[in-house]
C-alpha cells in the first residue's frame, strides 16, 4: 500500500494518502476535513495585531471551503459567556487568535461547559 500519488485505471478517482485523510485528485478536496470554526479573534493581543493576523490567514479558510463564526472580543471573559450559549455540536473545532490569556480563556471556557468531555 501507500503509493502516493498513483493514478487508478477504470474512470474512477484516484488517492493519495494525507496524514490519515485522503485527497480526491483533481478536486483539490480531503475527504473527513473539518467544516465549520468558532473563530475568536483577540484585537488587542499579540501589539493588538490580533485582528490582522486573522485576516492574514481567514481567506485560506474560505479557499478551503470552511465556514468560520469570527468573533471579534472585546472584554475579558466575553469568551466564557459566549461559550457557555453556544451549542458547541455546530462546530467541527474552535479557533483563539490572540495570545497565551485568548487560549487560556477557551480552554477554560471549553473544560467548563456543561457539555464537555471531562477527561
């Protein structure tokens, strides 16, 4: 097995092997890759360059065909309480744009909710 990058005879698409996913050639598409991102974006982290390094990078998403909820902060703890209302089954992951207190309040907020996996 493991040939990367083989073409299949007989008219149907052929794949190669990405990390556990697979791309369908020519389609430019992985097959099981996530779909939709709770964004939050920290404006003030990071020489308050947090916004501009997530619109460095959103169009790469948007290429990608993966629809992102963005969420601009704009206290501390705004995460928490959005977290906390948001039914998290809607969303393949959650992305912190900012600085090491952005990630801590998602981890947190996500160890807290009332649906989480406890490990």
């Amino acid at each position: 097995g493991g040939e990367k990058g083989k073409k299949g005879g007989g008219g149907g698409s052929s794949r190669q092997s990405l990390g556990g996913s697979y791309v369908l050639e020519g389609e430019n598409k992985i097959l099981g890759a996530p779909r939709r991102f709770l964004v939050f974006v920290n404006p003030v982290s990071g020489k308050a360059r947090g916004r501009q390094v997530w619109e460095s990078v959103a169009e790469w998403f948007e290429a990608a065909n993966i629809r992102c909820h963005v969420i601009v902060t704009k206290k501390g703890g705004e995460i928490s309480e959005v977290v906390r209302g948001v039914d998290l089954s809607l969303y393949d992951g959650i992305l912190a744009v900012g600085g090491d207190g952005t990630l801590n309040e998602v981890v947190t907020a996500l160890l807290t909710h009332p649906h989480s996996i406890k490990p």
